[in-house]
C-alpha cells in the first residue's frame, strides 16, 4: 500500500488533467445503468480512494450527497481545487485502518479503481470495513477482464494485485457480502454490486 501510495501523490497533477474526462465519463456510466441498478435512488455514498474527486463531482452533479476519503494527500489536494461544490466533503483517511465514519453511517459506498491495487489480504480489510460503514450496498468499480496492454503495463508498474484480482474478484468479495453481482459498465469496467 506505501508504494501505491508514493505512486499516486507523485502522479496526482496528471490525472487532475484527466478531470474533466473522467466526470463525464463516470456520469455516462451512472445514467445509463439507471435500469439495472440505480445508484441514483440513495442520496448519499461514500466514496472510497476518492482520488482526484472525478466521481465525487459526477454523483453530486447527479443529485447525491458525497463524502469522499483518499489515503493519497497530493491526490486530495488535486480534489480540492477541481471539486467546485461545498456539499462534497473530502476528507484523508485509510480504508485499512479504521474509517472515521459510524456503523452504517452511509446507505452505499462506491470505491472506484481501488481492489485491484490492493494485495488479496488488504482487500479483506477494505471489504470488512466498507461494509461496516454501509447499510445496503458496496460496489467496487474496477477493472473487467477485458484489459488492454497499457493498463498491463501500469499495474505492473503499480505493483498491485491487478492480474489475480480479476480472476478472483467475485469469489473473493462472495466471502464477505451477501450477494456479488457484477454488472459491465464499460468497455474495460465493470460495477462489483456487494450486497450487505
């Protein structure tokens, strides 16, 4: 985690640059799975390794309440300047230690490109811990199988768990949750639906 860490406050002003790209993209995405799962029906979400606040802006925009948590502080200096709206809080936080949040404290949690940069032993902790903090639904919007040799190449570089998490995704996630649906959201994405 302290490598993928140092990697994302050192790449944080170029994926700022990917901004606005990124809203537009997450905000396609949210709308058009409206008929399979209609993330748009709770009002409030946590977002989880928020980043540079790209998903947090779509969802407000969207008419959600966010509040959003990045381990990364150069990554929440980038959210900090580009989120334009003062309802989204964006705070520093762990998902591997304790979340400052209470028990069931949000209806869903969305963490976006997250698991997959995390070793198999971490995301229990992430999964265990977003679970606590939800009342109905954690969705891990990450990569699908469908992967291109760029993305090999960077999660290489990452050092994360890339090429066995999307072997093992749903049964690993089976383990903690209720229920897993993954449901394509994009070409190379897909929404892990983890029912409490």
């Amino acid at each position: 985690m302290k490598l993928s860490t140092f990697i994302f406050n050192t790449i944080a002003p170029i994926y700022g640059l990917f901004f606005n790209s990124q809203v537009k993209n997450y905000k396609k995405i949210i709308t058009k799975q409206k008929t399979d799962f209609n993330l748009l029906a709770f009002n409030e979400i946590l977002d989880v390794g928020c980043g540079t606040g790209a998903l947090m802006t779509a969802l407000t925009e969207l008419g959600m309440e966010v509040t959003g948590i990045e381990i990364a502080k150069n990554m929440l200096k980038v959210a900090k300047k580009k989120v334009k709206a003062k309802e989204i809080k964006c705070i520093e936080g762990d998902v591997l230690n304790t979340l400052p949040f209470k028990d069931k404290e949000f209806p869903i949690t969305i963490a976006a490109f997250v698991a997959h940069g995390l070793k198999p032993k971490e995301r229990e902790v992430m999964y265990e811990e977003t679970k606590r903090v939800s009342k109905k639904y954690v969705i891990f919007h990450d990569y699908n199988k469908k992967r291109n040799i760029l993305t090999n190449i960077i999660e290489f570089l990452e050092r994360g768990d890339y090429f066995y998490f999307i072997k093992h995704a749903k049964s690993e996630m089976e383990k903690h949750f209720s229920h897993v649906r993954v449901l394509n959201v994009d070409k190379r994405a897909c929404w892990y639906i983890c029912k409490i």
